[in-house]
C-alpha cells in the first residue's frame, strides 16, 4: 500500500508540467462538448481522439485520451438535464430526474448535482483501480491460455446479454465482431483467410477506423435521419452544489460509487447499464420513492455517481486481462497497443508504474471536469445551439481523415465507410454495437489462447473444462445462454398471440 501512495505520488509529479496540465485540461473540455453534444458518444470521441493523438509521446496521448473519456461520460449529463436528450448512452438514466428538476426552475441545481455525482464517482472508482488492478494483476499471472480463451468468449457473451433489448441480436453482433478479427492472414502460419485475392484485405482490418466507422460514421448518419429540433434553453439558477446535498445522500453516493466500480469491472457491459443499476438500487433505498422520475435529488446523484465509477471500473479488466470492460474502454485499450502499451498480467511485473499513471491521469481528468462543470455552464450551454448541419460535416471529416492517419492508406477510410453503413443499419434493427467492437477486439486474443491452448493439450479438449478457473467461467458461459434461452422461451410461451 505504501509503495503504492510512492508511486503514485510520483505518478502526479510526473504529469504536473504546465504542457501536460494544459493538455489535460483541453482534453477534458473537448470530452464534455463532445459529450454534451447528442449524438456524439464517448465512444466516438475517443476513436477521433486516438486517430488525432498517433504522433504524440504515449503518456500524453493516453493522458489526452483518458480525460476525453471522463469527460465526454460527464459532458452528457448536460443535454439530459436541459434538452431530455441524452448526449451518451450512459445519461439516459440521468434524463428521469434532472429534465424534471429543470421543469421546475432547479436546471442549475441539477447541474450542480451532476458535477457532484461524477466527481465523487470518478474517485470512487480511481480508489479501487488503484487497490484492486495490483490484486487482480497477480491473480491474472495465475490463467493460462484455457481461461483467457473462455474470458474472451465470457466478454463477448456477457456484452450481448446485457446491451440491447434482445439477447439472441447480442449474440450475433458480437459473434459478428469475431468473425471480423479473423479476416486477414492467420498468426502462426500466414495464411490468408476471406482475403478474396484482396492485397489489402490480407493485412486484416484496422480496429481504430473500424470504431471510427460503426461509432462516428453511423451516429452521423442516424443524427441525419432524426434530425435535431431547435434547442430552447430557459435560465437556469446558480450550479454551485450544496453541502447539504451531498452529506444527505452521501449512501447513495458510496452505494451507486460501489455499483457503478463493478459494473464497470464485468467485460462488456458499459456505463449505461451502470447508471440504470445504480438509479435503480437507490430508488430501491430510498425513502422518498415516489420523487422518483418526478424531479428526484437522489436519483440524479445515483445516475451521475453510477455511470462515472464505471469508467475507472472498465479500465481495471483492461489493465490486469487485456480485456476492456465497456465500448468506450475498447477503444482505449486500442489506443494503448498502438502506443507500444501491453495490457494484460503482467503489466504489475514489466511496467507497474503505469497503473498509477493511469489513477493519475483520472485525477487529472476529474479536476478538468470539476472547473468546467462549475465555471464554464453559461458557454457549455451555448454549444447545444449548435445547429446539427455544421456539426456533421466537421465529424465526418474528422472521422476520414482520423482513419487514413493511422497508416496512410485509403482503404482504411473504405473500413470506415463501410463499418458507418453496417452500423447504421444494425442500429436501425435494433442490433447493439458493444458486443460487435467487443469481438474484433477479443477475436485475436481469442484466437490466440485457443492455439495455443490446444498446443498445449496436445488436442485435447479436457484441460477447458477440468481445470478450476476455466471451467467456472465456461459454466458461467453457458449457464446465461442457458438462463436467456429458456427466458425467452417462457415470455413467447406467455405472450397472448395477436388475433388476425
């Protein structure tokens, strides 16, 4: 622990040069507009930042990278409380209570709430980022290729159970992104697979403009099929929070803080399932229930302190499996392997340090978070004023040039293109993408473990199932196919058929 408190403190000296604090801030307000902005999720702002950030030393870039996460899952909280649109996923819950709120003239005590919220949120999970990566990292020295197979499988299959309305069109989004990461030469022998005589096709897809397509591309195009109505913003009071507000309600805080932290630790799931899961526990606990979705203080804390935990919470399976814990921490897992950063076990043993790089950049971030939310209201506010014409071009811009960047090819920004359409038209059908970003990311780690663990087996299939760990999460596995299989199975039993 003590070693820890040193290392972090070094971590903090590290990044407090005028540049990086200047970097750390841009960021950070960058990440809010972005998020505040309907239609632009966290996602997609990290994938245009890590296509603008490829020539920059690799502790600014992430640093960059991290605070544009926090700050975008934070900036949506803005249009939900103002518009009762929701500028990420992950503040829908947030629109119940502080849409209400600002009905009710209270649109600045709300902001104030949800300043709070994310802030005590954010720390709450860096706290246990910093004390669960280091246990969990030697825990992780422990898998071999049997249980990184079945953790990869577990992300993809958790993902498409928890994300969207239908699990069976999870299952097939992210068996979809598995398929994806095998187009392109095999590992070990270089064969080339659903190359189709392609020369480009045979280097496999690049996951950034891959990202960048079905999370950039396609928002545009589904933000130009629901075209924006013009934004009316009303006064709002003073944003400065309330002692009062967060010593009554300081369980809901830890509560939501605990929730928003695991949630974010279970591969796949998001910020969106944390914020709903956290609302729902302190609408459980609470005793003025009937506030709720009626302009509630409690659950507007809930929502904003659930859905910020989350994002230090999704970091943690990133740096000690290499597996990311929600879209956007996909993207940033990415981001860090093209900077010549390996998450994985032995993170703790080759680059310990790194871990409390990261805690540091998140303290960074919340600071970013904390001015701005505060200071900057009345001008983060004109931004919803943007109209939705001049705001598409300049992202869809940002999303071609961000995909050639990366390696100067054209093709890339063909991937682009065409994961934009194939998103788009998911998205219409009511697929989830998480699951599909998810595959491509685990598909190669997947794949790999397999090989390898077959090697080792000399074939056999015995060691995926009898050895502890490995079989644990294989039963896991298929226990919620299972459980989901036999759930639809008796709600289409149920459900009265329609009379012709």
């Amino acid at each position: 622990m003590f070693d820890g408190l040193i290392l972090f403190g070094e971590s903090i000296a590290r990044f407090s040069s005028p540049e990086t604090i200047a970097y750390a801030l841009l960021a950070s307000l960058v990440g809010v507009v972005m998020g505040a902005l309907p239609g632009l999720t966290a996602t997609m702002s990290l994938a245009l930042m890590t296509t603008l950030t490829l020539k920059l030393p690799p502790s600014q870039a992430l640093l960059i990278l991290i605070c544009t996460y926090v700050g975008s899952i934070y900036g949506g909280s803005r249009s939900a409380i103002l518009l009762n649109i929701p500028g990420t996923p992950a503040s829908a819950a947030s629109c119940l209570d502080g849409y209400a709120l600002a009905r009710q003239g209270m649109a600045g005590r709300a902001m104030g709430i949800a300043t709070t919220g994310s802030v005590m949120g954010t720390l709450i999970g860096m706290f246990f980022l910093a004390t669960l990566t280091p246990v969990l990292g030697g825990l992780a020295l422990k898998f071999g290729a049997y249980e990184f197979f079945w953790l990869a499988l577990f992300g993809v299959i958790i993902a498409g159970t928890l994300t969207g309305d239908d699990p069976l069109k999870g299952w097939i989004a992210g068996i979809a992104g598995l398929f994806v990461a095998t187009i392109g030469q095999e590992p070990q022998y270089g064969y080339e697979r659903f190359a189709f005589g392609v020369r480009d096709l045979a280097g496999g897809l690049q996951l950034v403009p891959a990202l960048v397509g079905a999370f950039g591309f396609a928002e545009l195009l589904t933000a130009m099929r629901e075209r924006q109505a013009p934004v009316k913003i009303s006064p709002f009071d003073t944003v400065i929070p309330k002692v009062r507000d967060v010593l009554q309600y300081w369980r809901t805080i830890l509560r939501s803080g605990l929730i928003g932290t695991g949630v974010g630790i279970v591969p796949g799931v998001g910020e969106d399932v944390a914020a709903w899961s956290s609302y729902a526990a302190a609408k459980r606990a609470s005793k003025e229930k009937e506030k709720f979705g009626k302009g509630s203080i409690e659950g507007l804390m809930a929502a904003e302190t659930g859905d910020n935990a989350c994002v230090p919470g999704a970091v943690i399976p990133v740096l000690t499996l290499a597996i990311p814990g929600s879209a956007p921490a996909a993207v940033l897992m990415a981001a860090m392997i093209i900077h010549g950063v390996k998450p994985g076990p032995l993170i703790m043993v080759e680059n310990p340090s790194f871990v409390y790089d990261v805690v540091a950049m998140m303290l960074f971030a919340t600071i970013g978070i904390l001015i701005f939310g505060l200071v900057l209201t009345k001008a983060l506010v004109q931004v919803l004023r943007v109209p939705q014409h001049l705001i598409v071009p300049i992202v869809f811009v940002l999303c071609a040039v961000g995909s050639f960047a990366i390696a100067g090819r054209l093709f890339d920004v063909y991937v682009m293109l065409a994961f934009g359409l194939i998103g788009f038209f998911l998205r219409h059908y009511g697929y989830p993408m998480a699951p599909l970003v998810l595959g491509i990311v685990l598909g190669d780690l997947m794949e790999k473990n397999l090989r390898r663990a077959l090697i080792l087996s000399d074939g056999d299939l015995s060691p995926f199932f009898t050895r502890p760990i490995a079989g644990t999460v294989a039963a896991l596995i298929f226990g919620t196919i299972a459980w989901k299989l036999w759930s639809l199975y008796v709600r289409r039993r149920t459900t009265p058929r329609a009379v012709a």
